[in-house]
C-alpha cells in the first residue's frame, strides 16, 4: 500500500489556503466558509488516521527532498490523537465563533471579521507541529502561530487586550530566539536538522547539551509552565472567547507536545536527570502556584487562565516520573497525553461557556455573574462538564490520565508528586467550586438595582459546541481502548505494563 | 566540534550580545527599551548562528544556518514592526485618556 503524497501535508496546506481565502471574500459571507472550511479541515485528518489505523506510522518527505536538507512529516499515533484533538476542539470553537462575533453589514469588513483568516492560519500552524519532524520548521511555524494570536487577542480591541497582546509577542519572540539558539547549536554539532537523524546520533557532548537546554527552555516559555508563565494570565483572559479557547486549549498544548516529543525521541536518553527532575519540580511548584491564584481571582476567565498555568504542571511531572522506572514509562506517558487532550477540550469547552455568560451578563467579574445559573443554566452545565475534567473526577478522561500518573507516582514511590496530584485535584476543587457558589447562589433580591437585563445578544445554539466539546471528554470511558492502541502505533516508550483502569489486570 | 578561533571570537561576541539584549527585555521598564532589547538579544543569537557556520577552518561556511538566519530576520522584523505598532497604538489609547 503506497500513502498518496498529499495524505500528510493536507491537514496543513489546507488550512493555511482557507487563511488567505477567508481574507478575500465579502464579508458576509464568511460566516458560512468559516462553518465549511471548519468541517472540511477536520476531514483531511481522517484519512490521516485511517492509514495510521490500518498501516502505521507513516514518514513522507515535502517535495522529494528528503532529510537531511529537506523537511519530513511523521505521522505516528500520538500526532494522529493530536490532529483529531485539534480537529475537534477547531470545530467546537469555529461553529461558537460564527455565532459569538456579531455578523458583518454586506461590503463592511469589521476587526472581528479578522478572526477567520488568523484562526484558520493558526489551526495549520497547529497541524504541522503535530506532523513536522524538522526542528527549524518547528521555530517557524510556532513564530507564524505566535503572530496570528497576538492578531487574536487584538481583536478584543480594548487597551487591557492590547497590552496583553504586545506582552504575548514579546515573550513569543525571547521565547522563539532562545529556542532558534538552541536549533543552531545542534546543527552545529550534528549537521541536520531532522529530528530522527539527530536522535540516531545523540551523544552528550557540551555543545549538543547546551543546544538541548536551550531549545526546551525556549519551548517551556511558550508552554507557560511556571515560573515562566507570567504572560499567560493576562494573553488569555483578556482576548475573546474563542481567542480564549484557541490559546488556552490548543496552542499551549501544542507548545508542550513538541517538548514530549523531543524528550521522547531521544533528550532522555542523554540529559543528566538534574533536568527532568527540576522540570517535575517546576510542574509541581506550577500546580499549586496556579491553583493559588485561581482562588484569588475576582474574573471567571482569570480564574479559568491561572486554572491552565496549573493544569501544565501536571504534563511536566512526566518527566520526572519515567526517570526512575522504565516499567511504568507506557503508563506515564499515555496518561500525560490523555491528561493534555482532556485539558485542551475541557478548557475550550470552559472557556466558551465563560464567553456566554461574560455576554449575557454583560461582565465575568464574579459579582456581576452572582445568580447567573438561574438565568444561563445551558453555560453554566458546559461549565460544570468541563469543572469534572479540570478536577480529574470520574468518569472524565481528566480522571483517566491523572488516575495513571497517582498510579506511577505509586509504582516509583515518588510520594511527593503523589501528594501533589491529589493536593492539586483539591485545589481545582475550591477554586472552581468557589465559582459555582456564586453562579448557584440566588441573586440578592435587595440589591438587585434592576432586574431588566439587556436582552440575550446570543443565539440558542451557540452552546452546542461546548456542549459536545465537554461532553467528547467522557467518550473514552466508554470505549476505552481504542485512544490507548492508537497511542501505541509507533510509540517511542516501551508499554509492557501499560495497564488502563478499563482493562483487566 | 572545535572553531576555527575568528569564529571563536565572533561566537563568543554573539553569546554577550545575546546576553546583553536579554538583560533589556527582563530589566527594563519601559516597554520601547524592552523591544530594543530584544532586538539586540536576535543580533546577539544571529552573530552566533553566522559564526558557528564556518565548521572547519578553510572550506566554504554552511549554508543552512544562513538560511535559518535569514528566516530569523524576517521573524524578528515583523515581531518588531507589530510591538512597535501595538506600542503606538496603547500610547494613543492613554494619552486619549488622559485629555479627556
């Protein structure tokens, strides 16, 4: 069976043409192309998964030139999970963006209008990390992608979101230049830049060390954990919903899936463990710090943005626990990414219904949302379904993953992380809980100024895609084996022991 | 991997410059040192990136970390023009602010 050469660069060309189209046409069409174009790029995945499903991992190269000097794409079964995530996470927040952004006179362009050719570009940027293989791709793409989300958060247009956004650029450009060091020094000492042929050749010579720190140091910057994550809060709180979700659920993500593949395809084998254990460290410090702040926040999305620098630390915990135990690597690993696929699609799905309510109500302030269950309860539901993930409480994939990570932190007697898992499961707890008081508490009728509140500027179906994005999050109870063999095609870690609370053991 | 040592020398100035800008960008307050800071910091990083080119001492230098510095340029440029711009744009907003 020989893939057609089109099957990996589809889910990235296809995107980025949909950017420059949705720049050119009248604007009030693009509501409907946004729709169209959203469901056609989730399409080019599925062939993707189709031949990873039935042939396995798939290598191609960009127009016949080959690694060293050309760029290769990889497909495997973790970057096929990948791409079906940000398929689905892009056609919840697309479907709620056509309805959220107010619709354009006929002939009139507006600035929200500018959100379909930045999201589109972004969402090829998004597929080609997934796939890419060369390490100097990697820094362009996530430059382009760095770009078209300081155009996001602009679209809010208010002085707080322009401040955001300058602050985004600037820690995406350092970031970015730390990690182009790092690409330089490798390829100085290796003469490619094709992340398989460099994991073929790894040794720990000073220079090759150097670039390594370098590149995941860049790379950790732009994935928030603490304390590098002091440009998040702001960047995600203050840009649109769907600007929200895009940021928080799928381009944090994505910044840290290259550090895990890295590490995977051959870091760990030579970094000294200083480095994976000071990264567990951080995610645990990152745990509890943005957990700390959550509660302190007098904004729903504040609370939802510092939920995310959080949420990060626990996918930095695996490092540090496969160091001592390649028995429980499979274990770990598999659930590190259920952990990152929850949080993509529970914070979107959170992030959206806070859109709602901050529309409705006419602020996210926690005060001004008090009683708003009795008067949204569709956003308010949303919320709730994602809070299950964000938590980790049965039976949400959230659970699954944190369930394996408490299980390894047990099996290699790391009773720190173990405690910090839980202490951070507790601290979701309160912080979101604390939200729910007030969303469930009855407003208070005295003083209450007026009880006319301006009319539902929103659609009823805007919800829907929230809806089923938190709802996606409970699938895999159901049918749970199917994400676990498809992570197993072309895994870098061994799973002899990779045991899923679903299986029998 | 040894240097020849002009290209030592060349990389050890990009590894201060580097250095230097990145001090702006953490240090300063005011936001237009910290843009020019970080534009030191990629003069800094793409100094290095030119002198690690040249692998052996005699032969041609390499190509491809030219072409990554050209591509870095071209990035830092426009990151540069978009700060600048929204730097502008937040002045305006305040000192509108402020006369009103």
């Amino acid at each position: 069976m020989i893939a057609p050469p089109w099957l990996l660069s589809l889910p990235v060309i296809f995107p980025l043409i949909l950017g420059v189209f949705t720049l050119l046409i009248p604007a009030h069409t693009l509501k409907q192309a946004g729709k169209t174009g959203a469901v056609a790029t989730a399409v080019t995945t599925l062939p993707c998964l189709q031949w990873v499903w039935q042939a396995g991992p798939l290598h191609q190269t960009l127009g016949g030139w080959g690694a060293p000097l050309g760029i290769d794409l990889y497909l495997d079964g973790l970057s096929c999970l990948f791409l079906l995530f940000a398929a689905l996470t892009g056609l919840g927040i697309s479907f709620y963006a056509t309805e959220y952004f107010p619709r354009s006179a006929e002939g009139h362009r507006s600035r929200t209008d500018l959100f379909w050719p930045l999201w589109f570009v972004t969402w090829g940027g998004i597929n080609s990390l997934f796939l890419t293989l060369d390490l100097f791709n990697i820094y362009v793409t996530l430059e382009l992608i760095s770009i078209a989300g300081t155009g996001l958060i602009l679209i809010a247009g208010t002085r707080g979101a322009i401040r955001a956004a300058l602050q985004y650029q600037m820690q995406a450009l350092i970031a970015g230049l730390v990690y182009l060091l790092g690409v330089g020094l490798v390829y100085n000492a290796l003469g490619t830049l094709d992340l398989q042929l460099i994991a073929a050749e790894l040794t720990p010579s000073p220079m090759i060390l150097t670039g390594l720190a370098l590149m995941v140091t860049g790379l950790i910057i732009k994935a928030a954990l603490f304390p590098v994550h002091f440009w998040l809060p702001p960047a995600h709180a203050d840009a649109p919903a769907p600007v929200s979700a895009v940021l928080s659920g799928l381009v944090v993500t994505v910044a840290y899936v290259i550090v895990f593949r890295l590490w995977f395809a051959g870091f760990h084998t030579i970094a000294p463990n200083l480095v994976p254990r000071l990264m567990g460290v951080l995610g645990a410090v990152g745990i509890v710090w943005g957990g700390i702040l959550a509660l302190r926040q007098e904004r729903l999305k504040r609370v939802l943005a510092y939920s995310t620098v959080s949420q990060v630390g626990y996918l930095f915990l695996v490092f540090s626990l496969t160091l001592d135990s390649p028995a429980a690597e499979g274990l770990v690993w598999a659930g590190t990414v259920y952990m990152a696929v929850a949080h993509g699609l529970a914070k979107s799905a959170a992030f959206l219904a806070a859109g709602c309510l901050q529309k409705t109500e006419g602020s996210d302030t926690l005060t001004a949302l008090r009683g708003a269950a009795l008067r949204q309860p569709a956003a308010v539901i949303v919320l709730a379904l994602a809070s299950i993930n964000l938590i980790g409480l049965p039976p949400s994939t959230g659970f699954i993953g944190k369930w394996m990570l408490l299980k390894a932190s047990f099996y290699t007697r790391q009773w720190g992380i173990a405690f910090v898992i839980l202490g951070g499961g507790l601290l979701a707890a309160a912080y979101l809980f604390r939200v729910f008081e007030v969303l469930m508490n009855p407003p208070d009728r005295a003083a209450a100024p007026d009880t006319a509140k301006p009319p539902l500027p929103l659609s009823r179906g805007i919800l829907f895609p929230a809806m089923l994005l938190a709802l996606a999050t409970l699938i895999p109870v159901l049918y749970i084996t199917a994400p676990e063999e498809l992570l197993r095609i072309g895994a870098p870690v061994s799973f002899s022991r990779f045991i899923t609370p679903g299986a029998a053991q | 991997m040894t240097l020849p040592p002009g290209a030592l020398l060349y990389a050890l100035a990009g590894v201060w410059i580097t250095v230097i800008g990145l001090r702006g960008v953490l240090a300063e307050e005011d936001w237009f040192r910290k843009i020019v800071g970080a534009n030191v910091m990629g003069s800094g990083v793409f100094l290095l990136l030119v002198a690690l080119a040249r692998r052996a001492p005699d032969g041609p230098p390499d190509p491809v970390p030219h072409g990554m510095i050209l591509t870095g340029l071209v990035v830092a440029v426009s990151a540069t023009a978009l700060m600048l711009a929204l730097l502008g744009f937040l002045n305006d907003r305040e000192n509108g602010e402020d006369d009103t």
